[in-house]
C-alpha cells in the first residue's frame, strides 16, 4: 500500500515529464521517488505516534473517572447535607454531583464506597508555619534549619504532613522566599505531595529580629516599603504578611496595603496588640491573624466600633479573621497529658536526627516560657471569638502549626474541636470557615472550597457522622486532591 500511494504521489511529477514541463531524467526521477516514499514513511509514523497519543489519553481519562457513592455530602455551601451521595470525578476536577439513583456512574469508572462516611471538602488551614515542626527553641532551630535542609527536607515533610490530615490547601505564614516560591511550585508540578499552598514569603516589619534576616524583611521609609512589596511581587507570592505594624509609621503601612492591593495581593495582619488592629483597620488589611490582646478580657470599644464600620461596607468584600485559638486553649490539656506528643504522625519524612532534636526540646512542657501566660489567656479566647463573630467578622479556621508543640499531622482538626466542642459554634459553619470562606478570600472560590460540578476535586472523608463528632477529622479516611487519591 506504501508503494502504491507514494506511487501515486510520484505520478504527479511524472505526469510534468508527460507533459513537458520537466525534462525526463531518470535519476531525478528515482532520487523523487525515495525522497517522496522516505517523506510518506516519516508522515506516517507522526500520524502513529499521534493516533496512539489519542487512543491512550482517552483511555486514561476513561480510566482516570472515579465515583464516590453512598456517604452523606457536605458540600462547603451550608445547606442540608445530601445523603446517599454520588461525586463523579473526572481527571483532576470534579464532573457531577448528585443523589444515587439520579447519577449516572460512567462505565469503566473506578468506584469509590464512601457509605457510613461522611464527605466534605478538603480542609483549608489558614495559618501554618512549614518551616517548623513543634520545636520549642526558635533560636536553635532557625540556626540549624537553614535553607537548603529546610526547603529539601522540613517544609516538604510538614506539607506532605499537613496533606495527610486532610489539608487540601493552606496558607503559610512566614518563611525564606525563595524556598516558599520552590516548595508550592514543586507541589503544583507534583513532584512532592502537599496541600495547594498559599505562600507569603518573608514577613513585613519595622525590623527583623536579629538572626530572622531570611524570613523577616524590615521596611526603612515609605518607598522602600513599596520596593519590598514589589521585589515580592514579582518573585510571586500568593499575599502580604504583616507584622509588627504599630512599630511602622502610617505612611509605611498605607505603602505596604496599597502597594499589595495594587499587584493584587492581599494582605493579612498581626493583631497582637490593640494599636496594630487599629492600623490594620485603618490602612485596609484583609484579613487579621489570631485572637490577640494578650491576658486582656475582650476588644476595647474603639475596636469594635471601627469592625463594624468595616463589615457594613458590602463593596469591600468580608472583613476575614483567623483567631488561631487551638494554640493556647489546648495547652493546658497537652501539659498535663503529653502522650499525644509521643503519635509519630508528625515523624513522616523527617530524618531521626531532627526527630530526636524536637522530641528532646518539649520533654517538659509545663516548662516552656512560651507557653506560661497562655493560662491567663485561655478564659478570654472565647469572648473575642464571640466579639468578633457578632460583629459580622467572617472567621477562618487557622492553626499557627509548626509553633512549640503544634504538629501540622494534629493542629488542624484541634482548631475544629475547640469552635464545635468549647465553644458550641455550628459544625457546618466551622467546616465552611476551613473551606468556602477561605477560598473566597484567597481569590479561588470558582476553583476550589466546594464540592460541587466544575471545581477541582480536593474531597475528604471520615468514618461516621462528622457532624456529631466533629473530633472524627483526627482521622481522616480518605483523602483526595485535584481527584488524585492520597490516603
Ligand atoms: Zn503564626
């Protein structure tokens, strides 16, 4: 058949000789023929390897469908949960989500029994410290984990780490820039698993603490300011971390907010003490880190009044908080029952050596100094909360992982516990605050914070009602992201 059609294409030209249009010349000719049949030879291997390209893309994505059936759907909305659920993944995203009996599952899909489970959306933490994994010494651990073991080994393990409990995507609040930029991007290409990361890079502050130079960059003046958003920026990081603020003058803050809103960066502020909530407020932060306020029994009135201002003003989107509360209302419970310090969860991927080296600083947590005034603020965590809350503040559920104590593997479905169980806030309005809202503010919520038609599927799953027991997320079943089963 090779012959005959290249025959066929060699004919042309002889048809010219016939014609008179080309003098016959018989090596020209036979030189043609080879030159048309090895051209005919080549074409058809492309056509090959293509066809073949197709025939296996379309069978991977036939064998790359996926259905979870039968457990009881929440989907990040709010609404009733559905029960008896179909969620048809296809690739990385979710295709349809529905009842049994109205779902078709597509043939050849690889079928997923989710009954007597409960499913939700992977969970967001918006507030973790990949470079640090519970260490009690931040002085010895920032001198001995420096890039490159920290971008090659700590905050690959504490991603993975957080992955494995069922974190899907969180934001990290401080590290080097250039290994933050290198860790979410080997994330994205898959090459390490994590959850998607939100990364800000190095903090902004009026000063680094001497030794903090990598991960902390001071800003001098109004326009030095905006150079640092800039150099950020440019570098690629997902949001501005500020700290510190009250120490800056207000013209550096309002360069810092404006010049982040200008690159469409978000910002997101300390609000450890009064003042830095004020100039927060002031120069329009995002979104507001931890209860604050130290051992101080609530927010002062000024406060208040100036969030309220704030969260009637639709135009201006939801004013967001992550009061990272699990951190000192549970450090009571962890001095006195430190067994929980001694589940390995926290072991994966690192070496023995860094193993020993954590275990070794919180032999004795009655005794950390970092820990002694939490006592003290632990009766005030709840009225804040409930301050803010009624104020029309939307909270996110964040953890601080990676501070004295704190496991990325443990922290976040602590954070989940303490609003449901101490503080009796709604189940489902807890999973939406580590889900849907945090989506909403990272700028992805067409992608991500549902499960439902169209977004990629980052879907979780626990054994029994989560809604009763809200402390089932300490073990998650089933973990998936970008429909790429994990656990
Ligand atoms: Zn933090």
């Amino acid at each position: 058949m090779v012959c005959v059609l290249s025959w066929v294409i060699s004919n042309r030209y002889l048809q010219k000789i016939a014609k008179g249009s080309v003098r016959f010349n018989f090596k020209l000719t036979l030189r043609t023929y080879i030159y048309l049949l090895s051209k005919f030879y080549n074409d058809m291997r492309k056509l090959i390897i293509l066809l073949c390209f197709i025939t296996s893309y379309t069978s991977w994505a036939q064998t790359n469908v996926k259905a979870l059936v039968g457990g009881t759907l929440i989907d990040g909305f709010g609404s009733t949960p559905l029960q008896n659920s179909v969620i048809i993944i296809e690739g990385e995203r979710i295709k349809k989500v529905g009842r049994m009996g109205e779902v078709e599952i597509p043939k050849g899909a690889e079928i997923i029994s989710t009954e007597g489970m409960s499913v939700m959306p992977g969970l967001w933490d918006m507030h973790t410290h990949l470079m640090l994994n519970g260490h009690s010494d931040y002085t010895h651990w920032d001198k001995t984990y420096k890039p490159p073991i920290l971008e090659k080994v700590i905050m690959p393990s504490s991603a993975h780490q957080l992955l494995m409990a069922g974190v899907t995507s969180a934001r990290d609040l401080g590290a080097p820039l250039e290994a933050s930029i290198n860790v979410r991007d080997r994330i994205n290409r898959g090459e390490i698993p994590g959850p998607t990361m939100y990364m800000s890079g190095p903090f902004i502050q009026h000063k680094p603490y001497p030794g903090t130079e990598d991960f902390r960059w001071g800003v001098n003046g109004e326009a030095d300011a905006r150079n640092k958003i800039k150099k950020l920026a440019k570098a690629g990081v997902d949001f501005i971390k500020l700290i510190d603020q009250d120490e800056m003058t207000m013209e550096e803050v309002n360069a810092v907010v404006d010049e982040a809103h200008k690159n469409n960066l978000k910002v997101v502020g300390h609000s450890h003490r009064p003042e830095e909530i004020r100039r927060g407020m002031k120069a329009g932060v995002d979104c507001f880190e931890h209860t604050g306020l130290s051992s101080a029994p609530e927010y002062p009135e000024d406060i208040m009044d100036m969030i309220k201002e704030r969260t009637a003003q639709m135009n201006l989107g939801p004013l967001f908080w992550t009061p990272t509360v699990e951190v000192l209302y549970n450090y009571n419970y962890i001095r006195d029952n430190p067994e929980q310090l001694d589940n390995d969860s926290w072991h994966l991927d690192l070496p023995d050596s860094i193993i020993q080296d954590i275990k070794g600083s919180i032999q004795q947590p009655g005794q950390l100094p970092y820990f002694q005034l939490n006592p003290i603020r632990k009766p005030t965590l709840e009225r804040k909360m409930k301050q803010l809350k009624d104020a029309g503040v939307v909270l996110l559920i964040g953890t601080d992982s990676g501070v004295p104590l704190k496991f990325h593997s443990q922290s976040t479905w602590n954070e989940l516990d303490v609003w449901v169980n101490e503080f009796g806030l709604d189940p489902i309005y807890t999973l939406r605050a580590a889900s849907y809202w945090p989506s909403v503010l990272m700028g992805v919520d067409k992608d991500y914070g549902t499960v439902s038609a169209g977004k990629y599927a980052d879907i979780i799953a626990v054994k029994g009602d989560v809604l009763r027991y809200i402390s089932l997320l300490q073990d998650v079943d089933m973990v998936i992201k970008h429909g790429k089963r994990y656990k």
